[in-house]
C-alpha cells in the first residue's frame, strides 16, 4: 500500500474539513485507492481555538516551520492563506528540503509562482493548487490533464462565489448593495479584509492569473491582469440589464490576442442564453473554448471548507499516482513572456448609465456627442421618474462595437456637462452566446 | 522526447478527425507535452473513401488484426464501434499482445468490459476509453482522477446528443417525433441503424454501464439498466410539461441505494431550474452529488468527431503520462458484484397522460381509482378540444410520491375502461431541484 505523510499548516474552515474528511474516509480510500494518508502535524495559530476534529489526535507544532523537521514527511500543505510571510518562506522552504507542496493560496502562486514553480521543478518535487481556484471544481486538472493538448481559445469564468452571492443577491431581493454585503458576512461568505479582494476583483484576478498560464502558456504574471471590481453596479443596474436580455456577473476571461495576453476580470453585461448567466449564488463556473471543443462548462462550489478541502485530497491522489504531469502542466522553461495586451484598443459592445438633470434636450445632446465619435448606439431607455422633478433621470444606452479608448473620449466628454450629475457608468456587454 | 506509436483502426467520422488533429497539432503536443505521435499504421472497410486527411501519407493495412504485427507498436485505437466481431477481437488480441488500447466503443465496453479491463491489467497495458461516454466532457478522467477520492452519491446525467436534439427540437419548433428524427439523419446526427439504439436509450446504457463502475465500483453488468426509450413521448407532453414547470430529458442516472445498484435510463420530468433542464440540442451534461462536494455540472459536445477525437488524444496523454491510475480507476479484483435494486419499489412522482372519450364522469371515475389505492394527485389538467367532439380528450395528471408497483396496478384498471382510447403515458418526474 502506497503511503503519504503529510503535514498540515492552518486549521480554518478549510483545514479543519481536510482533516475531518480525511478522518472519516481514511478506510474507503485506502480500500478504494490503496492508499493511505497519515497526518503527521498539524500547526495553527490558535490551539486552543474549538474545531471540527479533535486537536489532541494530532501532534501540535506551535511554529508551522517546524513541520519540516518531521523525517518522513512526503507532502506539506499550507493553508495559512497569507499572501507573502509565512506562508511564502514556509512554501520555498518545504519545496528546498524536496517536500511536495499542496497549497490553497492563490494570492502567493499569483504573485510569487513564477519563483516557487521554477523551485519545485529544479527540486523535483510537486507544488499542487487545485484548491486555490474555484473550490470544489476541478479546473486546474481539468486543464493539466484532461484538455492539456487542446489549443485552447478563450477561458471564461465566474471565479468568486462572495460576489456572485452579492450580485445574485441585489437582483433577485432588490436590495442594495452595501445591504446584501452585510448579508455575505453574516452568512460567512466573506469577511471585512476578505471583501476588499473579493468585491475588488482581486481575488478572481489571482485565478485567472494561475489560469492564464495553464491555458496559454505564460509565465505567471500578476501585472497581466485589468481588474474593475463591483464599485459601480447598483441593483437599479442589474434591473435593467435584465430588460434588456442580459444578467451582470463578474466575469474573469483570458485569450491570447495577436499573441499579446487579455486577462480582464470585470463586470459584464452576459446574455441570459450564455451558461455563465445562470450561475447563481455562491456558485463559480468556467467556460472553455478549444480547437478541438466548441464548448466546456464546468460548474460548482466556489467556496467552502468541504467542497475546497475535496480539492486538496485530490491533490494528494494527484502525488499518490506517481505521473509525470509537471505541477503547471508545462516546463517552466517553456513558458512564454508574452506581452499585456492594451485592451483600450478591443472593440466591444457597452452598457452606459448616465445619471442626467431633468431638463429639456439631454438625449439629443449625448446622441449627437456619440454621433460626432462616430459610435453607434443600439439601444436607449430613458427612464423618467415622474414622481419626482428633482431626482436625477437615467440614460441607459448600449453602443454597437466601439473602441474603449474611443468610448472613453466622449464619455469624458458628456461627463463635463453640467447636466449630468454623477460619474457615468460604463459596463462592456459580453459578445459570446 | 516521449514517443507514441499509434495505429487506427476504423476511420469514420472519429477516426479522420483524429488524423486530422494529430496532423494539425503534432508540432504543438511536441513542443507543448514534449511527446510525439507518430502513426504507424490504419485500417478501414474502404480505402476509396474520400476522407479530410490523405491516406496515402499513411502505411495503410487492409485488415485491421494486421496492425497488431507492427513491431514498435504502443497503442491500438479501435474505432470500428461493433458491438462484438471485429472490434471484440482486435481490443481484445492488442491487450494479449500488451499493446495499449483507446476505444470509443460503449457497446463494447458494456457487453464485455469485465473481461477485457482484466485483460488490460494482467498484461499490464491500458484499456482507454473517455471517448466512449459523452464525447468531448472528460466525465471519464474526471471520475477516475479528479474526484476519485469522493463518495459520490449520485450521478445523473444527458448521455446521447441525438435523443436530447430531438426531444428539444420538438419541443422548440412543435414538430412531431418522426419529423425531428428525419432532420436529425439530415443533419448526419444518427443513421437508420443508429437511431434504434439511440432512441431506445441503449445508447445511453452503454455509457451509463461504464459510469456505474467508476462511481461506485460495481462489476461492469450491463443487465443492471432499466431502460426505457423516448417511444411514448409526444410533443404534447413537452409542452405540458414545460407548463407545469419541467422539460422532459432522457435522463441516465445511477446511485447505490440500500447497497443495491439503481441504474436507471428513462424520459423524466426535470425542474425548469435543474440544470440538466437548459442543457439542449445534442448537447450533453452530467450532474455529480459526492459526499464532498453539493454539485458538480458538466456540459459539453456529447458528439462529433473533432470532439469526440479530442478526448481520444487525452487518453494518448494519459498514457504518455505514465500514471500508475488504472484503466477503471480501480483494480478490478476490488469491484463488487451488487445485487440490481428493485425499481417498482421505489417512491416518484409521476406525470400521466391519458387518452379519454369525451363523456361525462370520466375524471370522477379515474380519480376514484387513484382514491382507492391511495395515490394522492398533486394536479390534473384536463385539455378538451372543444373544436371536434370526435377527438380524444387527454387528461393529464402529476401525482405524489407513489411506488411504480402500485401505480402500475390503477394503470391496468384504468387501460381496461371503455373510455380510455390509448396506452396510458407514464413519465416520471424528477425530484431533485
């Protein structure tokens, strides 16, 4: 029987369930893949802290460094979540003493993988992360294994389960957006420091950073990333979006243009016929376009401490069965450097909101504005209040393809007249069915 | 660099996109996975055929055993798709000589899977075969690898492209049965002796078979399905049942209930908000339950042979990758022979159409006899054609939870009733939202 000792650093909602599953299907995986897992050490910040699983079971190691001095260990798994500190120097540390990591932490692969993933290949040792991406789904292999030889097109996703939760929240209870936000932490889908990376769109961008290299090729970049978070959606958005065809999700896409990397995390008007509009709640997906494959959807759990812990178990299956699979699916010396490219210059289609004074010929002005830029306007709801003079009417206008830079030229524009009373909201509207 | 020497036999629709693909992509998988695909010989029924590749660049062989003399030799692929003769003996002779094999062939692997996957393992070699289930989803790497290590509880899923086209397409454009399978053979989706085993659900059998064991380890027995094809469904019922709520799907689904193996292919009632309900045309998805994990959703292609090859290339990469994970995941000494559960026991709900004159007191009659046998009726929609008096009338009627023995035996009284034109429709409704 094949045997992995493996030692655990941080002991939250995903730790504790690692351990609490492992403990209850110690027998059927050994019996069902002959393989048996042994915790060696466990370390947390807080031992006296009430868990899931019995802490005493476990021997405790109070510096999580200290895990490495256990001989026999084959596999470190490091879940303390940090984006640099300790998590870092005892991921590259665990990788020098040729110890096979598995690890959570998007943030540290999406910032320091280029480093540890050239560390772990040199070492010949594995550096395993399907949990650091979309939880329970498992996409990584997915793309490592199962679709490695296609050439993939277009990568697709909703990559936070906390702002998809918000989102589907504001639309489907009308609620705003700062209440719907109370709602996530309450339920503990995010929390106050949590939420700033979450509605930021810097989490879903650390995904789509490790993303972007499985799919293309690249070396792991952060800095490839155009990230606009949720700031500028309100549920009066998501209400007209709908109107018109559309739901609005965070959507995190990568595609190699000319050979230049588009990695945009941002709000997205996507039509309600697209798969993506119809994941709802906590749930993430992805969406696939090959040569070979017109389309692959994957959905499921995002989040949580069972269905994310179910990944890092198949991550040890993964170094159970002894492949050859490199931990990015290529050499690291075959990544490529390719160049960002500026997404000013995508044409694309886009949902604008622009908040006006209640005065004769508004529309007529913004019309001839778009017309002098030569963009054209597919649709405009105007959508008085009559109750009140003093409110400030919407514009709704979805353009036909134009230019991001050239948008922005009469955006700024409009926003200078005194008519319009807030900053103009811009949300691009997904082309693909 | 890592080689394989391939050799194809059956060069339809897979087999020649297959070379096309390897033929378009063999410098990418060289430099991408650092392995080469060489073909060292084909077989075919006809070597005049026109075909997208040129078989003059290829050692052809007129009979396909005569691949298995190439010396250097790595992987049979059988893509000939015969239940037994030619198929059965080619796979099996390769497996004798401890030459890999890759399949699409589900009947095959229905029919004679126990013997062949043990075969593969005394010899050694792989058996492959994610192009035999679903097409293009990697449902079969997905099973074996990613979450090998859950319990999973159920799987549930849309298996055959052409049935799923055509119960849409009726639906979509309201067009009868038989029109809609004259489009599908147009549109090359099945042929005459295809549809039967299409439209019968064995299709969806075979690969159900297979999905069986890898979910819960069960001895490959493809006398475990019930199977029930689309042959009572009208375009009728689509609707209808789209007006309560549903769309009927040709549903696979296979759990372990009481230790007892359900495995159950059958026309079924789906939630408008179930996720299998919005999967159309020859689309195919399945639905996971784990004890890890709420949901996991695939979709993807389920046909077509650029799809279909891409999943026989990731077996190409499976076995360049070495992996000690075997053919089935398991080891077959460990797979379990369960007893085949009793499905009349089991509690559904049940949608009813039946066919009446139009007289007086038939419904009191009909749900009289539900009364006496105690099967309580959730709704009843009673649809007269008032435009012709001639005409059946169809009443249709969903009910609660009933066993399928008992419901069986108010059918029977029913059907013996001199108001009742027509075979009574029973399609079941599935509970899971």
């Amino acid at each position: 029987m094949n045997q992995l000792n493996i030692c655990i650093a941080g002991l939250g909602n995903v730790g504790s369930n690692l351990i609490s599953t492992i403990e209850k299907n110690k027998d059927f995986i050994a019996s069902k893949a002959s393989f048996l897992i042994n915790i060696k050490g466990i370390s947390a910040k807080n031992p006296n802290k009430k868990r899931i699983f019995k802490l005493k079971n476990y021997k405790w190691f109070h510096n999580p460094l200290d895990l490495l001095t256990i001989n026999d260990c084959n596999v470190l798994i490091e879940l303390i979540g940090d984006e640099k500190g300790i998590s870092y120097n005892l991921v590259k540390k665990s990788l020098e003493k040729k110890i096979n990591v598995i690890t959570a932490n998007k943030a540290l692969l999406a910032k320091n993988g280029s480093e540890l993933f050239r560390l772990a290949e040199k070492n010949n040792v594995l550096l395993l992360y399907e949990a650091a991406v979309a939880g329970g789904i498992p996409i990584i292999r997915t793309l490592k294994q199962n679709i490695f030889l296609h050439n993939i097109k277009r990568i697709s996703g909703i990559l936070n389960g906390t702002t998809n939760y918000i989102l589907t929240t504001m639309f489907n209870k009308n609620k705003s957006f700062d209440e719907v936000l109370e709602i996530a932490k309450d339920k503990g889908y995010t929390t106050t420091n949590e939420a700033e990376l979450d509605i930021g769109g810097l989490d879903s961008a650390h995904k789509l950073t490790l993303l972007t290299t499985l799919c293309f090729g690249s070396v792991i970049n952060y800095n490839n990333n155009n990230v606009t978070g949720l700031a500028n959606i309100e549920t009066f958005d998501l209400i007209n979006a709908y109107k018109l065809g559309y739901k609005i999700k965070l959507i995190s896409e990568a595609s190699l243009i000319n050979n230049q990397i588009y990695c945009v995390t941002e709000p997205k008007l996507i039509s309600i016929n697209n798969p993506l509009a119809n994941v709802d709640g906590v749930l993430n997906a992805i969406y696939l376009e090959t040569d070979q494959l017109e389309s692959l959807f994957l959905e499921g759990e995002g989040a949580g401490g069972k269905a994310t812990a179910s990944s890092v178990i198949s991550d040890l299956y993964e170094i159970a069965s002894n492949t050859n699979i490199k931990s990015l699916g290529y050499s690291n010396k075959k990544l490529i450097n390719f160049k960002k490219l500026d997404i000013s210059a995508i044409k694309s289609l886009y949902y604008l909101r622009i908040m006006t004074k209640d005065i004769a010929g508004v529309l007529s002005k913004i019309t001839s504005y778009f017309k002098n830029f030569n963009i054209s306007i597919e649709k405009i709801l105007q959508l008085p209040d009559t109750s009140n003079k003093e409110k400030p009417i919407p514009i709704i206008i979805t353009t036909h393809e134009v230019q991001k830079k050239i948008l922005m030229k009469v955006i700024n524009k409009i926003e200078k007249q005194k008519f319009v009373l807030a900053k103009i909201t811009i949300i691009q509207i997904d082309k693909n069915l």
